[in-house]
C-alpha cells in the first residue's frame, strides 16, 4: 500500500469526536471496508464524565482506559485521568497490528503521545508508516502544529469541530469523503 492520506478530527472537548468516529466506523463496517484502530469514549455518571473506555474497531471487544485521578493509582497520569497499564497495552498491540489496512482510525492522540512520548504510541507509528488508504485520526486542537509537523505532507484535511459549518457533518457525509470503494 502506498503512503496513505490523514484527515484529521479536532474540536473542544465535548464537540462530538468521538460520536463522529462512531458513526463512520459503522457505516465503514456496513460497507465492508477493512477497518482497525481504537476509538475513546467517555463513560458518564450522573452526568459527570469519570473515566474513559475504549474500543476496538476490529471486534468491539472495550475495555475500561482511565478513571478520575484519586490519589491511589500508581501507573500513567494526567493532571485529571490515571490510565490503567494492562489496557494501554492491549490498545498498544492492537493499534501495532492495526496496518496494514484500509481504514485506520485512532481516538485520540494528545499530551502523552505528543509531549511524553507515551499513550498511544504503536498508534503513532501505524499513522507513520502510511500502511493504509486513510487514517482518521482525533488530535487535541493545541497540538495540530505538533501532528502537522509529523505527518504534513499527507494530511488531506483538518476538520474542527468546534467550528460552527463544520459541527454539522454527519458520519454518512464524512465516511461518503474519504473515498474508500465499498467492497
């Protein structure tokens, strides 16, 4: 395969990223495109966001990623989240095993994997490598000049949700864009 093309996903937190990789994953499914990587949805509580999940888009097997920081974990760390090891390294040899593919898709690339070098990193060299037809990929608005600078000669579009025209694309309009044939 040759070097594929990035389309990356960006917004406020909340701005519906996540709901938009749901939606193309299914109808890339439906379609019978050749689909791999994670994708992070947030688990809710009366309203309040307190951990993270994720899934994978091969199988839908999820499990639980991160939890609100209370003082007690010992493994990775974010000001808020304490992410739990055992899942980083079942996302990690998914994502290694993710290419090559057609549709590859990784929710989300932030501060760990940009600025510490941990997180989803198997899923930064899947994004590298350009083994697949298109990789959608959910990044942190403050670190598009950090991924822009990694992968600039094949991002094809940057889609920030956050940005009124953009909020209304569906996930039938954003999957009938990335031009992959239907098999």
């Amino acid at each position: 395969m040759s070097s594929g093309k990035i389309i990356i996903l960006t917004g406020e937190i909340q701005s519906g990223k996540t709901s938009l990789c749901k939606e193309v994953s299914l109808k890339a499914k439906e379609a019978g495109v050749q689909l791999s990587g994670l994708i992070s949805p947030a688990v809710f509580k009366e309203g309040e966001k307190t951990g993270i999940d994720v899934i994978n888009l091969k199988n839908g097997e999820h499990r639980r990623l991160a939890v609100l920081r209370d003082g007690e974990q010992t493994g990775l760390e974010t000001k808020r989240w304490s992410f739990i090891n055992e899942t980083l390294k079942w996302g990690n040899q998914i994502l290694e095993n993710a290419i090559p593919c057609e549709l590859l898709m990784v929710d989300e690339f932030g501060p760990l994997e940009f600025d510490r070098g941990e997180g989803w990193v198997s899923g930064l060299k899947a994004v590298d490598s350009g083994e697949y037809l298109v990789a959608l990929i959910v990044i942190r608005q403050s670190l598009i000049e950090k991924a822009s600078a990694r992968w600039n000669q094949n991002i094809s579009r940057i889609i920030d949700l956050s940005d009124p025209q953009s909020a209304k694309i569906s996930g039938d309009n954003l999957f009938s864009s990335l031009e992959i044939q239907s098999r």
